[in-house]
C-alpha cells in the first residue's frame, strides 16, 4: 500500500555507495528529500539527480538532506556519482525492500516509478511527488515543500 501525506515515514538502514549505513533515524530534526528512480545512468534518471545536485547546496541551506534510491548495487552507485558530481548518497535498495516499504509502484507493471517523498523533521511525510517522465520536476516539487517546512 503506497504511503501518502501525512503517514509516518518507515524506519530504514540502507547502504550507500560508498558502503556507509544510511537510517532515516540518524536524520532526526531534519528535513530528508527521498528521491526513488528507477536506474543510474539513463537519460531520465541523470536528469533527474544532476537537477537535484544543482539545487542541493539551497536545500542543504534549508536544513534537508537529499538522498538518492535505486535498485542498482553500490559499484553502479558510486561510477553514477562520480561521472556526474552528485553530492548526496545513493542508496543500495536491490532487494527492493525499502520501495515496497513506502509503496512505489511498477509502471506499466515492469519500470519501478519516480517517486520523490519529503518527510519532515518529526519522520512524517509532506510530500508524495509521482512523475516517471519529468525528472527535473520532482526537485521544484520537494524545494517548495523543503522552503515551507523550513520557514516553520
């Protein structure tokens, strides 16, 4: 069942690529921008997180952290961030646990969703953004939310 606005966010621990344990417990009283994609390195996707890496010191500023999540392992990861100057982790989900977790989707039954969560300083979540198609959009969505949490 997908998660929406409003639910809390499930408690995870997930590698990222440089074989650090990310937990959504260790981000306690900050704001964490939760981008799903579906795979590093295709057209969509690189959009999508470089969209991301321009905007990050400004959502950084605004007390979030970003983080990245696909199924891709952490070699993959790590060549993705390096080749595009991403700043953020990328999460290690190849067993797809943490996606079913919060619920995102299958398109068309095959191509896991883009799915963006925004979840507050308290863990619950104040924003679901759902669009496969335009990447970059999914950073305008999560700053306008990030601003307002900020602002208080």
């Amino acid at each position: 069942m997908a998660l929406k606005t409003g639910d809390a966010a499930p408690s995870f621990a997930l590698e990222d690529q440089d074989g650090q344990m990310r937990r959504l417990e260790d981000l306690k009283g900050k704001i964490l921008v939760l981008f799903f994609y579906p795979k590093d390195d295709t057209p969509g996707c690189t959009a999508e997180a470089c969209t991301f890496r321009d905007q990050y010191s400004d959502l950084t500023a605004l007390g979030a952290e970003v983080w990245g999540v696909s199924g891709d392992d952490a070699v993959s990861h790590r060549r993705f961030a390096e080749r595009h100057q991403l700043p953020f982790p990328l999460l290690s989900d190849n067993t797809g646990n943490l996606r079913r977790s919060f619920g995102v989707p299958k398109t068309f039954g095959l191509l896991p969703a883009r799915v963006t969560y925004v979840i507050d300083q308290q863990g619950v979540i104040q924003l679901v953004f759902n669009n496969l198609l335009d990447g970059p959009a999914h950073v305008k969505e999560a700053e306008a939310v990030v601003r307002t949490l900020a602002a208080g």
